[in-house]
C-alpha cells in the first residue's frame, strides 16, 4: 500500500509563510529597541523638556511661518494686480485710440478685429500675457487668441463663469479675478489635442466696440502668475530651512539648559540610593552659591541628621533586642525551679483543701502561658536580630495540616468545633521550613477554633489546601465573630486583639499571628487575613513550591465563596479584596 503524500504547499501560501517569517523578524529586531526607547522617555526628564519645546517650538514658528508666507503672498498677488491693470488699461486705451483714428475709412471687421488685437498680441508675446477676443454674446467660440508663451491652444475655458457674467452687457467696466490659465495646443498637421496643462494666474477683461459694426467685443488679458509662484516658493524655502536651523538651535540650547538642571537632579538621585542602600556616609559635593548649591547643602544637612536618628534607633532597638533576649534567657532558669515547684504543688493538689488545690492549678495554667510568651519572646528577639535560619525541605503539606489538625482535636471537642480539612487529590508539596509552617499553622487553626461560634453545629472550621506550578496556599476559614473593617491589617501586630475583654481559650501569648507573618516573610510567601462583622474570618498563607521563588499569585482566593458580597476594592492584578485590606 502506498503512502499519500502531502500536497506541496501552493505558491501564495508559501509568500505568506515567507511575509510571516520577515514580519517576526523585523518585529522581534525592533521590539527590544522600542521598549528601550520607551524605558529611555519615561526616566529621563531631560528628553522630554527638550521633546515638548521642540513642538511647541515648531508650532511657534509654524504659526509665523504661515502668517509671513500669507503677507508675502498677498503682496505679491496684490503688486502683481496693480501692475496689470495698469496696462490692461493702457492697451485698451491705445486700442480705442487706433479704432478711433481709423474710423473714417470703410473697413470691415474682420479687418479691424486683427488691427484690435495683432498689435496686442505682439507685445503680450514680449511683456508674457496672452489675449483672447470674444465675440459680442460672450459664450462664443473665440475669434483670436494668442501671447505671450500662449501662441495657440487657448480658449474661453480659462475665463471664470462670473467674469462672462459680468460682460453679458455693454459698456461693462474692466473687471479682474484669479483663474488658472487652460491651454489645449493641437498638432499643427494632424489636429491633434495635446495635453491640457494649467497655469495660475489673472485674468483682465475690458469691452471695446468696433466702428465697423458698433458692436462691443471683450478683450480678456491672461497674465501668468509663473514669476510670482518661483518667488513664493523661494520663500518658502527659505522659511523652511531658517525653520530647521531655528529648531536645530532651539533643541540644542534646552539640552545644554536642561542638563545644568538635571545634572544635580541625577547626583542628588544616585546619592539618595546609595543612602537607601544603607551607605549613609554619601554626601553630594556643594558647589557654588545659587538654589542648586543651596539644595545641595541641604539635602546634606537631611543626610546627617538621618544618619544620626538612625544611628541612635539603631543603638536603641540593639538594646531593647539584647534587653529581651537575656530577660527571657535569664528567666528560664528560675522559671524552671517555679515549675519543678508548681508541678509537686499540681500532683499533691488531692490532698490540699479546696481554695489551695485551685490555686495550685491556676500557678500551673500561668505558668504554662508564661513559658510559652518567654518561647515566643525568644523567637521574636531571633526574627528582630535578623538570626532566624530557614531550613527547608520537600514536603507534603497535607501531611502537616492533618498533623496540627489532630494535635488540636482536643481543644475543639472542648469547645464542640468540627474541624474540616479539605484537600486536593494529587498532593500538596512545596520546599518549607516544616517547623516554621506547623507552627503557622497551628496558630491559624487554634485562633479560628477560639474564635469560632459553638451554637451552630452546622458551621466548621474548614481548612483548605491547593497548588499549581509556581505557589501552594493553605486558607483557615471560621464562622465566628469576624473582622472589623480596618482589624484585617491589625491582626499580625505584637499582642494586638479584636476583643480585649474577650478570655483566650486556648491561652495565647498574642505574639502568634506576628510570629506566623514572620515566619510567613522568612519564606518568601505571605500571609493575609479577611473578615467581616458577623461572617468569620479566613486566613491564607502562601508560599513559593520552591525555595527562593517569586510569588505572583495564590492558589486560592482570600475571600471565601461564601461571603456575603460588599464594598471591595481591586488590589493587585486579578485579586479582589475589601477596600479595607491589604494584598500583598
């Protein structure tokens, strides 16, 4: 059996294929150089002063330029009308003249029609006009024509409708209008039209009768406006270059003045940065006494007395730092007598009355709140210090949900919570620190058992687990109490709580949820809080699947699919949250 083979492309599509290719290309040579001129225009401040001027420059000057080609023109155009009816008026003049001097004799008229205008012809042919004869109606073929450079070809065409309005009459004065001279020359032999070629110029009309016949014939005078068209558009080229060479200077002194001005701007700026790197020892150099220099100057004087006040916060938080961490280090030992105290004082608590046995389990329950503060001071001192070490490993967090889960099964049985972990089929792995993310989320699941409501049983605490290529996000949700507007922002601040007259369940220090942000940023990751009056509150945490990536986006929403829809705001690119929070 044989095998069909493809038909071979076809001659257009095989064009198309090639456009294509030349297209991308060209597309990807000067896409890279668009984008740099882009970056170019919108960071530096100096191309678009010099940008800007130049077009308002070149409007400027188009402006005037316009105004200065109009007022040549139309003293050209006004020169050149006065010129010609000054010897339109002479030729008429020295016609009548002639008709008048010949009067007396018997001649016809077509004989006078060449006395009228042959001598008018001969000296258009030396003065550049040309001369048509009309007949008496106005719209008959022409009897003569001819001048200038015009000896055949010409005809009533050129002659404007309301000029041989104008002259339907007698005894019409001279009148005057633009028009474009019309001439269709015709082969001498064979009679052939050439081509039509227009010219603009004026054209004179004057009426004159003939004594032969007493009837009155119009004379139209076609000057060519050729000389004064040259000279107009010398000058406009002359306009044109000084125009080019004005904006050339123009462009030139804004960017010798722009960069006295930006020069400093740009010192001042690397400077700044070197300050925000951490290099507060930059200064920038003071040259000269104007506001540049003064500017200078004080923006050194900011620079000292920020170095200072860091200096002293920086002195002062290493104290306070060093302060907390040899308290609580200097307490766990005494704290560990007391216990050793409290616990004989908790197991003998049977055989004491019952005002003693209670107190000897409220010593134990204090104590074990201040061990866990002393714990978390701890912990707080390593983050502040900058010594906290992140250890990561591969792991399936569906294995440390469920963990944290069932160790605080007994603080929900207690309250009567069903706690609901709800998960993906394939698992939820990403490298963490599992420490560091058991403790986040212990913290998230004993807060939203606290803050549950135990009257409703149909209500859970549902914790949820998703992933994808880049993130893994784990969200707590609860149908307790909820967030105020503003508290969303509020909850990670150190010993912060919605409620200060509310009684922790759990015995919290107020230091978790500041820790689990920590803990959280260590990552790479966040972790974010939602919540209204009345609807719960959920919690997400997120991470990047690998080690020293970059989040973009979670895998699961902040606001749950149950909440009741309000006012939100649009934060980051394809997130919704409330007005009143933050997305990272």
């Amino acid at each position: 059996m044989s095998a069909t083979r493809p038909a071979p492309p076809s001659g257009a599509a095989r064009v198309g294929r090639a456009l294509l290719d030349r297209l991308r290309r060209i597309w990807g040579w000067l896409a890279p150089r668009l984008r740099r001129a882009l970056t170019f225009w919108r960071r530096s401040i100096q191309a678009r002063v010099v940008a800007s001027t130049l077009v308002l420059s070149a409007v400027v000057i188009s402006g005037v330029g316009w105004i200065l080609l109009q007022q040549t023109r139309d003293g050209l155009l006004r020169h050149r009308s006065e010129v010609v009816l000054g010897e339109v008026d002479a030729e008429v003049s020295d016609a009548q003249d002639r008709l008048e001097a010949a009067s007396g004799t018997e001649v016809n008229a077509g004989r006078q029609q060449r006395d009228l205008v042959d001598p008018i012809i001969e000296r258009g042919v030396s003065r550049g006009y040309a001369v048509v004869l009309a007949g008496p109606e106005g719209d008959d073929p022409p009897l003569r024509t001819g001048g200038g450079e015009y000896t055949s070809g010409l005809d009533l065409v050129s002659v404007p409708r309301s000029l041989e309005d104008h002259f339907d009459g007698v005894n019409r004065p001279t009148a005057w209008t633009y028009t474009d001279i019309v001439r269709r020359p015709r082969d001498a032999t064979s009679g052939a039209e050439g081509p039509t070629t227009r010219v603009p110029g004026i054209i004179v009309g004057s009426q004159v009768q003939l004594p032969s016949d007493g009837k009155t014939y119009t004379l139209y005078f076609l000057f060519p406006l050729t000389e004064e068209q040259d000279t107009l558009g010398l000058v406009t080229r002359a306009l044109l270059t000084a125009a080019g060479l004005l904006l050339a200077l123009v462009a030139g002194l804004t960017w010798v003045v722009t960069r006295q001005v930006v020069t400093p701007i740009r010192m001042a700026r690397q400077v700044a940065e070197r300050l925000a790197a951490g290099r507060l020892q930059e200064r920038l150099q003071v040259s000269g006494e104007d506001d540049i220099a003064r500017l200078a100057y004080s923006f050194n004087q900011m620079a000292t007395n920020l170095q200072r006040q860091i200096r002293q916060l920086e002195e002062l938080s290493w104290v306070q730092r060093r302060f907390v961490s040899d308290v609580s280090h200097e307490l766990r030992t005494p704290l560990t007598t007391v216990r050793m105290a409290s616990d004989v004082l908790h197991d003998a608590r049977e055989q004491f009355d019952p005002g003693t046995a209670r107190a000897a389990e409220l010593l134990q329950a204090e104590l074990d709140r201040f061990q866990n503060l002393l714990v978390d001071l701890l912990e707080i001192s390593r983050f502040d210090a900058g010594a906290a070490v992140l250890t990561p490993e591969n792991v399936n967090l569906g294995d440390v949900v469920r963990r944290e889960v069932a160790a605080a099964s007994p603080l929900a049985d207690q309250r009567g919570i069903r706690v609901v972990v709800e998960e993906p089929d394939v698992p939820v792995r990403a490298e963490v620190d599992v420490r560091r993310i058991e403790r986040i989320v212990r913290n998230l699941v004993t807060n939203a058992i606290d803050h549950a409501l135990a009257d409703d049983p149909t209500e859970a605490v549902i914790v949820r687990l998703a992933s994808d290529d880049e993130a893994a996000a784990i969200t707590v949700r609860d149908h307790g109490i909820g967030l105020a507007p503003g508290e969303a922002s509020m909850v990670f601040n150190r010993f912060w709580r919605s409620d200060p007259a509310r009684t922790r369940t759990s015995g919290g220090t107020g230091l978790g949820l500041a820790i689990a942000q920590e803990d959280a940023h260590l990552h790479g990751g966040w972790l974010q809080a939602w919540g209204r009056t009345g609807q719960g509150a959920q919690f997400r945490l997120t991470v990047p699947r690998h080690n020293g990536g970059t989040l973009r986006h979670s895998p699961l929403p902040l606001i749950p699919d149950d909440a009741v829809s309000s006012e939100a705001a649009v934060v980051g690119p394809g997130t919704v949250v409330p007005a009143h929070e933050e997305e990272r």
